[in-house]
C-alpha cells in the first residue's frame, strides 16, 4: 500500500502541490517570521512554491501577513527572498 503524499497550497498561486516541492515559511512563538527550508521548525507554517514568482504574487496580495495574522517587515521580505534565489 502506497504511502499518502500530504498537499499543501501555495500562497503565490495557490494551487494544490505534494508537500516536498514546497517551501515552508514559519513564525514562532517569539513572532519572527522566516524559510523553514528543513520543513520541521516549531511554529505555525504556510507554503510557497520554490519559485521567486510566487513569492512575489504572495507577498504583493499579502497573503503572508493574512497567514500569520500581523505586519511583516519589508527587510524580512527581502531576506526571505535572497534566501529562495
């Protein structure tokens, strides 16, 4: 029996896609908000392509700070963005 491959959707272009082809993006308890690119860092995630297009689309729709429920620093955006080149 077929091990089930979990979906999770992107922010960027919110299409449905196998877990392991995404990047998760976490904030932590303390509120910093950065690329979980192991998948396994505590905190509450959402998940973008690893496409800097779609990270684009996301974060222009803010779809980022409506994930996380609060205002993200355009420097954060930044790093977060050299980091996916």
């Amino acid at each position: 029996m077929q091990k089930k491959v979990p979906l999770r959707r992107c922010l960027g272009c919110m299409e449905m896609k196998p877990k392991n082809e995404l990047v998760r993006v976490v904030k932590n308890k303390s509120g910093d908000i950065s690329l979980d690119l192991t998948g396994k860092a505590p905190g509450r995630g959402a998940y973008i392509c690893k496409d800097v297009e779609c990270f684009q689309k996301a974060r222009k729709a803010r779809r980022f700070e409506r994930e996380f429920s609060s205002q993200i620093p355009d420097d954060i955006y930044d790093r977060m963005e050299a980091e996916l080149k």
